[in-house]
C-alpha cells in the first residue's frame, strides 16, 4: 500500500511515500518551500511513476466540528474552511494543497489528520478557558497542538516503555510543551490557535488578553496587521531583530549582541517554566523529551533550558547532549532522577498509520456491509 503523506507548515511542504506493508522508512520524501500550490504541484511531479494507494495530509486545526482523523468529504472540506481563521498561518495553506491534490487524483481516497487530536485526552478542567458560556458554546477552548508530533514520541519511546510522567517539548520554528501522563496528553502550553503558549519563532506565546486590544485602540493597528505581527514578526524574530533561524541568534549572541542575549533568555525562561509547572501538575516528573528542529539539533538550548533544574534531580550529561548523533538517544546524567530524551519527530509516518488504519477500518465496514 503506497501511502503520499503531505505535511504542510507555515512556509514549507513536506512530503513522504510510506510503502505501509513493508517498512517504516519512507521510500521517497522532501521539502519544498514557496506557495502551496506550486510545491504540490513539485510534488506530484515527482511521484507521478508510482501508484498511490491514498494521500494523507497534516492539517494544524479542524475547527470546533471534526474530532478524528478523517477521509476528506465535501462536508469535512467545508468545516476546514470555515475553521481557517484558528490557523491562518497553516490552515488556508493545507486546504489549497488538499484541493489541489483532489483535482489531481480524485480516483483516489484522500485523508485529513488533524494536530489537535492527541489532545483530546485532557480533562475538561485543561481544556477549558474561564469566559462566558456564549464563547465557550461557540468552540473556543484549548485545543492543543504538535500532536502527531507527541504522538510520535510516545510512540519511540516505547522501545523503552513510556514513563508514567512524561514532558514533550518540541521545539521548532513552533514549539509547545506537553504533559502526558501513561502516553496520554493531560495538558498542553499551546490554546485555541497554535499562537500561544511558549515563545517561538516568529509567534509570541502566550500574552496578556488586554495587550491585543491595546495594540489596536492604542497604538493604531488594526486587527490584520497585528494578526499578521503575533503570527510572522514576534517571537525570537521580534525579539532578536534577525531572521527566524536559532543558529544564526546564537552566533549572533555569541558575538556579543544585546537583543540576541535577550531573546535567548527569554525563550529559555518560557520553556523552563512550563516544564516546571508540569512538573508540578503531574506530581513529578520521569521523562523529558526534546523534539523537533531546536529541541533535536541545538544542544545548547537544552542545555540551557535544563541547567537550573539539576537541583531537582534532572541532570544533562553534557557530553552526551553535545554529541553529534541521529536517532533517538538519551542525555541524561547516570545520577538525573528523570531521563532526558532527544527523540526526533515523525509527523509523517504518524500520519501514514492513520490513514492505512482508516482504510482498513473502510473496507471492513464494506464487507460487513454485505455479509
């Protein structure tokens, strides 16, 4: 069974060809960066010699009306549209790659997995925010995000059985922290929309309700220029005055740069203190896993983020966090109360298992349905 899995971000796609009856490795993938619809077109261009079997693609936020990974339907292509204002950063760009991959294999079945969905274990307590009832009744909660991505890591690490206690935080150009709890998510930093929580790179985090209104009375923005400031020119970005690039506000801090100091610290503090209040949530902690871009390449920024909590009994091994390996592997100091992991992230395969998953639940359905 050949798979296309399309993995869209901010400004990227991402693609990968699983051959699902035969191994976990992809047998074809890339990235491409420009407009969505010219990457995908790449896309298929380089996939043309193969017969897929289906497409699944990663979509940020279904909206407060899909609660599942799902085959895409004109009603479930509907509910993405009208769920696009919770993600504009990623939203409007997988539903033109979904369309686009519609007129290009309508023949074949097309699935949507939603980042959201790993979240919906969090009690209700999480996941609810203190407004009045009208919003509340009209979806807008805390959803949470990166969960194929948190789903993946649980996944890893049961190689080596999943701690009870468990602190993903995957950090990339988008990051979030997340508490799970027996491989099941109890909380997360990220909201309703993929903007809060944590600081990243070009998204602030988590701000004071009041701030946004007083960027649009007060300082004269109106709400699709400061949209487009939370979304693209905050974060590391804003704080740094370079480009989203960790590796570039390192040197730069490295050299003495005073705004490059600062962003790094502030993105440190933001990182530890969610740790920390999971910690504290969860009664403890057993694991911590760093994932993506910056959680698996830079070493300092774990390094960095952990240092303070050695006290506490979670200890890197400074030699082992520095060396230059693939794959999952484990950092911690032999004395750390807690293992510390560097597990990468497998979107894309996540997504793979789903959609084989669902086709075989399909054709079960269709053989009931004769019996």
């Amino acid at each position: 069974m050949l798979i296309l899995v399309l993995n869209s971000g901010s400004s990227s796609l991402k693609f990968s060809v699983f051959d699902s009856e035969r191994s976990d490795e992809p047998i074809l993938q890339g990235e491409l960066h420009g407009p969505a619809l010219d990457c995908v077109d790449q896309v298929f261009t380089r996939v043309a010699d193969l017969t897929l079997d289906a497409i699944g693609y990663r979509v940020v936020h279904p909206g407060p009306k899909l609660d599942r990974h799902q085959r895409i339907t004109p009603e479930v292509l509907q509910a993405l549209d009208a769920a696009s204002g919770f993600a504009p950063l990623h939203d409007p760009e997988a539903v033109s790659i979904i369309r686009g991959g519609l007129a290009r294999y309508p023949q074949l079945p097309h699935f949507a997995c939603f980042d959201t969905i790993f979240h919906q274990t969090m009690p209700t307590e999480a996941n609810t925010y203190p407004i009045p009832k009208s919003y509340r009744d009209a979806g807008v909660r805390r959803y949470g995000f990166h969960g194929l991505a948190c789903e993946s890591v649980v996944n890893q690490l049961q190689q080596t059985g999943v701690p009870k206690r468990l602190i993903i935080a995957h950090l990339g150009s988008g990051c979030s922290v997340t508490a799970v709890v027996e491989g099941r998510s109890i909380d997360t930093s990220m909201g309703l929309t993929p903007t809060g929580g944590v600081v990243m790179g070009t998204r602030p985090g988590d701000l004071d309700p009041d701030l946004i209104l007083h960027l649009i009375r007060q300082v004269g923005g109106d709400v699709e220029k400061v949209e487009k400031d939370l979304n693209h020119a905050s974060g590391l970005a804003a704080l740094s005055g370079l480009p989203n690039d960790m590796k570039a506000i390192r040197k730069a801090a490295q050299a003495g740069n005073g705004d490059a100091v600062l962003a790094l610290k502030v993105f440190t503090r933001s990182v530890r203190k969610s740790i920390g209040a999971y910690s504290w949530l969860m009664g403890g902690v057993d694991a911590i896993a760093f994932s993506g871009g910056i959680g698996e390449h830079d070493a300092a920024s774990r390094e960095e983020i952990l240092v303070e909590l050695a006290e506490q009994g979670i200890e890197i091994d400074s030699a082992l966090n520095n060396a230059e390996q693939n794959g999952m592997r484990r950092v911690n100091a032999p004395g750390s109360n807690t293992g510390i992991f560097i597990v990468p992230a497998q979107e894309d395969l996540m997504i793979a298992n789903h959609v084989k998953r669902m086709m075989i639940e399909e054709t079960y359905d269709d053989d009931r349905r004769f019996c």
